[in-house]
C-alpha cells in the first residue's frame, strides 16, 4: 500500500463570517501524490491524544511553509520587520514535529517547516534576515513564475541533499525569516552564497529529517521537475 504522508495544515485568516480557514496548497497534494504516497492533511486539534493518533496513523510526515513563526515560541519579543503569527500554531506544530521525531518516522520540512523545526529543538530565527549581520541578498523573489529559480544552494557533503542533487543547486525562494542558532539534533546541510541557512538535517542516526528553506513543491507544475526527487526520497524513506 502507498504510504500515508500526513501533511500539517495552514491557518488562513479569511474574511468576516468565515474566519480561520485551516487548509494545505495543493502543490504540496501533487508532489506527494506524484512521488507515490496519499497526502491527508491534519488540522489544529487540541483533543488529548490527538497528535499522537495523527502520528500512528501516518507513515511520513511534510511540515509546509506558512505564516512567521511567533519569537515568543523561542524567547524573544517581536521586531518591527515581524509579520503576522498564530502562537496556537506554532505550539501545535511544534508538538506534533517532537512526536514525531519520538516515533522516528520521515519527515520533510519547507520553508516555514524548516524554521518551525529548528525551534521544535532548540534553535531560534532571524526575524528577517535583513537583521543578519553579514551582507544578505533578496529572498523574496520577484521572478513571475514560483517554478522560476533566483539563486543558488551550496550542498555539504554526506548529506541527504549531496546524496541527490550534488554540491548545488539552483533554486527558488519566497522567505524573510531564516535559522540563526540551529537546535539540537539538527545540523546545517545547504547555505545560500550570502550564508543563509538553506537546509538542516538531522545530526545522529535519525532515518530521515530533511528541512529546506525554498519551495520544491512549486515545480510538480513542470514537466521535467527537478525537484522531484526531494518528495521521492520522502517516499522512499517510508517504505
């Protein structure tokens, strides 16, 4: 049977009478359900028990990207550049992406993924990474199409990325917070040319913890999808 790849959803402030939608971008449905797995997504639930059902019942897991991650989740208050947060959020998924890591299964993180894991272990962010005290370039493209890549990842070796892609990769990128202090556990794998932490992976003997700061899922639009081998590791790391 195909493995099932929970998929944290995203909270969506809508207009008057319909408040908070909790949803997930079908780009991310796609790319697993191209890769060989079924996506379910799993909501904001704060039943007791509920996190640990949602991880006995799925065999890998893909934390997306979203909304900024409150500074309150890892001890420091807002700077002006902060936009907007959901506390609830962020201590759902950090919850969830710490049973997670309890019952060793696959887990893949993007671009608000990586930043909400790096906390779930200790770490903290750059509330913008204009704040880094080294000269940083844009990483709010502003290329036309998503699927469109605006720079280069440096890729260390013996890590799940070299494993795949080699020691660079183009891609695309539509953040403003990044990782600062990495959390425990965790190691960096890919920095941007300016420094930015760009992928963290697990330090130790995990099976598979792969978190990526730029959106793969935005090219399961292109016939020839060079990320596409990102989501088939994550299959296969179910099997």
């Amino acid at each position: 049977m195909k493995p099932i790849i929970g998929i944290a959803a995203h909270p969506t402030l809508q207009e008057r009478n319909h408040g908070i939608i909790q949803s997930c971008g079908e780009n991310y449905l796609k790319s697993v359900e191209k890769a060989g797995g079924i996506p379910l997504i799993l909501p904001i639930y704060e039943e007791p028990g509920a996190i640990e059902k949602y991880v006995s019942m799925c065999d890998g897991f893909l934390i997306p990207g979203g909304i900024d991650v409150n500074p309150l989740s890892y001890g420091e208050g807002p700077h002006p550049l902060l936009q907007m947060t959901r506390l609830e959020y962020d201590s759902y998924e950090i919850r969830l992406i710490q049973e997670i890591y309890k019952s060793r299964k696959p887990m893949l993180g993007i671009c608000r993924g990586i930043q909400i894991i790096n906390v779930a272990f200790g770490g903290t962010l750059w509330q913008d990474v204009s704040l880094r005290p080294d000269p940083t370039f844009r990483h709010q493209q502003q290329e036309m199409d998503s699927c469109c890549v605006s720079h280069k990842v440096l890729i260390e070796k013996d890590s799940i990325l070299h494993s795949l892609f080699g020691s660079e990769l183009l891609t695309n990128s539509y953040h403003h917070q990044s990782v600062r202090e990495t959390g425990r556990g965790l190691k960096v794998t890919a920095r941007a040319q300016d420094g930015v932490v760009e992928a963290l992976e697990a330090d130790g003997g995990y099976p598979f913890l792969l978190a990526l700061q730029w959106h793969p899922e935005c090219f399961v639009t292109l016939e020839n999808n060079p990320m596409a081998p990102i989501f088939a590791k994550l299959i296969e790391a179910c099997e």
